[in-house]
C-alpha cells in the first residue's frame, strides 16, 4: 500500500471511530444521578410561578404565587395575585357554566398536572432515564422511555449533551380514559441548575379542551 492509500486508510478508521465513540460513552445510570443532582439543588431557591387556566383556549384565570422548599422537602406556596375573567363559558348548546363546574374543570386539571408533574420527580425521572432509549443530535441527547408509570405512557427527556441538565420534557399518558400531555421547557440559573421555566398541561373535561399553563421566574437563591 502506498503512502497515499495508507493515509486515506487511517483516515477513515479515524472517522469510523469518532462516529462510533460517543453512542458507547453515553450512560443512561450516569444522566438519571445528574438528573437527581440538578433537582436537588433547586431546592436550595426560591422563586414566582403564575399559573393561567384557560377552557377552550380562552383565558379564564390566572393565579400568581411566590414559592420555596421547605423542611422535609415540601413544596410551599403563597398566593400573591389572582385574576378571574367575567364573561361565562357556554356549552355547545348554549348552556352556562356554573361557578361550581368551572372550579371543578380548574381542579381536574391542576390534578392532572400534579400527576404529570410527579414523572419528574426524582423518582421516575431517573427511570425515565435509565430505563431510555438515547438518540443524538446538535449537541443534545434525547431520551425516549415507555411504561414509566403505567403500560401505555410515553416520556421524552432532552438533556445538554456535555452537563447532561434538562432542556425540555414531554409526557403523554391517560387518567381515568382521558388523555392528557405535559410539554415543558427548563431555563437556567447563572452558576446554578436548569429549571422548569414554562409548562403546558392539557387535558379534556366534559367535552371542553382544559390547559393550565405554568411559567416559573425570578430565581432566587434561598437555602433551607
């Protein structure tokens, strides 16, 4: 072989390697600990969250709260802001809804994301992840899970691909027969961890389409 064909030889063997190389190196185990980590450290902030329901895509309420850990981990709200709109919601046949029907629209669906929410509690979020298929791309990694909670449920995780700290997650799943989504985007605090910056819940009641929209802000640091 000349010196040419021996050049062009190595070469490729080098490509073939470097192609190969990061799917080896990626650790499922390893991501759900970093995971773990980056959520425990958002305990050590305080922050705002402003939850808006809305019924149909109409924009019914919007609710403002300031919001921290406290001892043992629990999570404790203080409402600082609350506005209800006035026009009614109407059934298709024209029929109202009472105040008690629309707190109870708003309920099951703060409900629903509660549920879905708790897939990204430490938990099942490091099932999600080690239990998932990894996928790359644009120095992302995906992560693709099936029956983390229940049979027919599917989770995706997308992860920085050199921190391995969250950059959105999605959840599809079923309540009681209804299917319902969370699509969530995290953020990131300087010198600190990523967090759940804007999320959507969806889900239907009744026949009508219920969204709660969550958007969290003004990180503060706030060790327990």
């Amino acid at each position: 072989m000349n010196r040419m064909k021996c050049l062009v030889a190595i070469a490729a063997m080098t490509v073939g390697v470097a192609a190969t190389a990061p799917a080896q190196e990626i650790d499922p185990s390893t991501m759900a600990m970093k995971m773990r980590k980056n959520q425990e450290e958002l305990r050590q902030y305080s922050w705002e969250t402003k939850m808006t329901f809305l019924v149909n895509d109409e924009l019914r309420r919007s609710d403002t709260f300031t919001v921290r850990y406290v001892m043992g981990g629990m999570v404790e709200k203080m409402q600082i802001n609350s506005e209800v709109a006035k026009t009614k919601v109407r059934r298709p046949d024209g029929k109202k809804l009472s105040k008690k029907e629309l707190e109870a629209a708003r309920e099951f669906i703060i409900d629903v994301k509660n549920q879905l929410d708790g897939y990204l509690s430490p938990l099942f979020a490091e099932k999600a992840v080690a239990t998932s298929k990894v996928l790359k791309g644009d120095g992302a990694l995906l992560l693709l899970s099936q029956g983390v909670v229940t049979s027919g449920d599917t989770v995706e995780i997308t992860l920085t691909e050199g921190t391995h700290r969250p950059l959105s997650a999605k959840v599809k799943t079923a309540i009681e027969g209804t299917p319902v989504a969370l699509d969530m985007t995290f953020g990131t605090i300087d010198y600190g961890p990523n967090h759940p910056e804007r999320s959507i819940t969806t889900s239907e009641w009744q026949g009508f389409k219920l969204s709660i929209i969550t958007e969290n802000s003004n990180y503060k640091s706030n060790p327990i």
